[in-house]
C-alpha cells in the first residue's frame, strides 16, 4: 500500500478486467464466490513506461511485480482475504528514484453466490 490520500498519476493507464466488465472508465468489477479457492482477475495495461516494473497490492498486500510496455496484460491471483465479501482496492504503482512515476487505485467487489 502506498500513501494515504495519494491521486492517480503517471503516463499510461492500467486497468482490472474480468467476465463481469472492466475498471477502465471508474466501474468497479465483481466476483460471484462460491467457494475460497483462488480466482485470477486479469489487468491489462497500454501505454506505460517500460522501463519501469509496476507493482501491483490488494488491499495493501504486495502481490506480484510485473514488467509492463506499450500494451499487454497480466493476472492477479485473490485467495483467504482477498475474496472477502465486500470492496477491495488494487493498487498499481511505478516508481524510480523513490518517486511515484505512476499510480492508480481499481477496485473490485466480491459477491457471494
């Protein structure tokens, strides 16, 4: 998790996606859980900096850190407090030098079935 009251920022835009829709215009996406298993949601991203990794946290938990580019995509895997029901925050964040070069918050809402 990075800085409280941090706005979005950076070249670029990075995005969840998943059956039900995408995060790409505000819209939260959601997830039907029926059992805790682990689900993937895909994030897709155009644009960025490439020489840059973006590191990607769920609810402020350090998930994975991925190369991103021009356009391409990736996954997230949820598992135990990840597919609580309720609204969870992905964050995507690139730095250099210490510095937030980029910066966005998505979120998704888990349902039970």
């Amino acid at each position: 998790m990075h800085k409280e009251g941090q706005k979005k920022t950076g070249k670029g835009r990075a995005y969840l996606i998943n059956q039900s829709g995408n995060t790409k215009d505000g819209s939260t996406i959601w997830l039907l859980i029926k059992d805790d298993v682990l689900i993937q949601i895909g994030l897709e991203y155009e644009d960025m900096e490439a020489s840059i990794p973006m590191t990607v946290y769920v609810d402020g938990v350090k998930k994975n850190t991925i190369q991103v580019g021009e356009k391409g995509q990736s996954t997230i895997d949820l598992k135990d407090k990840d597919l609580l029901v309720g609204t969870h925050n992905v964050e995507m964040i690139q730095e250099k030098d210490n510095k937030v070069v980029y910066y966005s918050i998505e979120k998704y809402e888990v349902k039970n079935k």
